[in-house]
C-alpha cells in the first residue's frame, strides 16, 4: 500500500510589494523566487540577529550564575524576602516607632527598610523568617540600630507574646545549600510579585 502525497498548497509570496501566488517547492518556503528572497533578506536577517542576541545574553546569564558565590546567593534571597516584608507590610506604620510614610519629621527621608527583630549576626537561623521581619522606617533600622526595645513592645502587639517567646528562644544551626537559597529567592518573588497584582488589581 503507498500513500500518496498531498501536493502543497499555493500561498502568497510574503514580500510585501510581490505578494505573487506560488506553490512552494520545499518546507517553509515564504517567497516566490530569488529576486524575493533578495528583498526578504534583511527581515531574516534582522531576525537572525535578535535570535543570537538574546541567545548571547542568555549565555552570559548562565555564565554570570556560574560564577556566583553563596555569599552572592544570600544576598539575592535576603533582598527577594525584604522586599516581600516591605510589600506585605506596607500598609502598617513602622514596627518601632508607628511613623507612617508621611511623618517625615520621625524619617530620614522616605525609604522603608525590612528590619530584622533579631539580627542576622545573632541568629542566622532566622534571616529569612518572615515572622522575624517587619517594615521599619530608616531612622529606626540603621540610625536608632533596630529601636530594639520599641520593636520588641509593638511586635508582641502584632503578633503575640508566643511568638515572640520563640523567635528569642534557642533554634537549631542551619546551613542553607545554594539550591535551598535559590528556592527561597524564588518563593519570595513569585510572593512579591503576587502582591503587587494585587495592589493593581
């Protein structure tokens, strides 16, 4: 039994001045003759182009990853969960000192930090605890070095005196692998993100 073959369909010659009917002589074949494929030419090229650019800068991506260090992964996934903390809490006043975004005379300047209750130094562990992070205002974070006792006051408030007791109490020691990390970074974007559609939602 032999199966017959359909012969191609005529189409319409993509050059835009031609636009002659042809019946294509081999598989995505887009223009009638050479004169065409003459004036097709840079389009394709043009294409080709954007093609090897955006492979080149997805190869120097994969390179720039490569190098990277844990150090540099942390970072990445320290600031992937701040802004999340600054996002989520963005409609509360500041943790230490209840300012608000226009109590300019309680800020130095307008920018919002996502402050840690206990530090990274203190407890690694909790770096990227979400319970252990809140908005604060600048003056408060870096100039007053986390208004630790005025935190402390107001974080029991929003989140009780039990968890509070347990982000003071002991943790177990951990070593996050690079994978673990990305994955955070990961999670705390896609969380971001979610929370700005819902701002413009």
């Amino acid at each position: 039994m032999t199966i017959e073959r359909k012969p191609p369909k005529p189409k319409k010659c993509r050059v835009a001045t031609c636009r002659a009917s042809f019946v294509p002589s081999r598989m995505g074949q887009a223009v009638c003759s050479p004169a065409c494929a003459l004036i097709d030419a840079p389009k394709n090229q043009d294409k080709a182009r954007k093609a090897i650019a955006q492979r080149d800068r997805r190869d120097i991506q994969v390179r720039k990853e490569k190098l990277k260090s844990r150090a540099d992964h942390l970072r990445e996934a320290q600031a992937a969960v701040n802004e999340y903390v600054r996002l989520r809490d963005a409609h509360l006043p500041c943790i230490s000192c209840d300012s608000m975004p226009n109590d300019n005379d309680l800020m130095t300047g307008s920018r919002w930090d996502a402050g840690h209750y206990r530090s990274v130094g203190a407890c690694p562990e909790l770096r990227f605890e979400p319970l252990n992070i809140h908005r604060q205002c600048v003056k408060c974070n870096r100039n007053l070095s986390g208004n630790a006792v005025e935190y402390r006051i107001r974080l029991v408030l929003r989140i009780g005196a039990e968890i509070v007791a347990w982000l003071e109490g002991p943790h177990e020691p951990r070593k996050y692998t690079v994978e673990e990390i990305k994955t955070i970074k990961a999670e705390y974007r896609a969380k971001a993100r979610e929370l700005k559609k819902g701002e413009a939602a």
